[in-house]
C-alpha cells in the first residue's frame, strides 16, 4: 500500500519546518512555536480543529490547496489558522 495524500503533505511541512511527522496520536506536526494538524478531506476539518484546540502554540490546520478556501471558511472565528499543502500560510492563526 503506497503512502497516503495525507502522509505526503504532512512529511514535507515537517521537513520544512525542520521537525517530524508524528503519525501517531495528537497534532500531525509540532514545532516550538507551531502545532499542525494535516486535514485531505472537508468533512474531517472539524476533527481536525478539535485536535489543535488545546495548544498553546500557534494552531494551523494544513489541507490540499483545492481545499484552502473552504479551510478557511471553518476556522472563522476559531483562532485556527490555514495552511496550503505547501507549508504556506494562507490565514494567520490567533
């Protein structure tokens, strides 16, 4: 079995933020001053937020680029952030 949309961009935001992929349980990507959850499908963004809720750190939500627009949609007012498939950031976290 090859490895998964979402296995794929959560390794290259971690190598470009120069941490690791957690696979495992909690946050996907955690830096020292960022937690990144990766999300590939819309109806999962919920779970996705939940999952970043109790961080301190900067909270950003990384999903597909065809996905930004409606990412952003439902972190209004949420203090979650949106990231491309890329690492960039397309709405800063509060």
């Amino acid at each position: 079995m090859g490895e998964t949309k979402h296995d794929r961009i959560a390794k290259a935001i971690a190598t470009k933020k120069g941490t690791v992929y957690h696979s495992d349980k909690g946050v996907d990507v955690r830096t020292a001053t960022q937690v990144i959850e990766v999300e590939v499908d819309p109806a999962t963004f919920s779970h996705g937020i939940r999952q970043l809720q109790g961080s301190q750190k900067a909270r950003y939500l990384a999903v597909p680029n065809d996905l930004v627009k409606d990412a952003i949609e439902r972190t209004q007012g949420t203090g979650v952030g949106v990231m491309n498939e890329h690492g960039r950031i397309r709405k800063r976290a509060r």
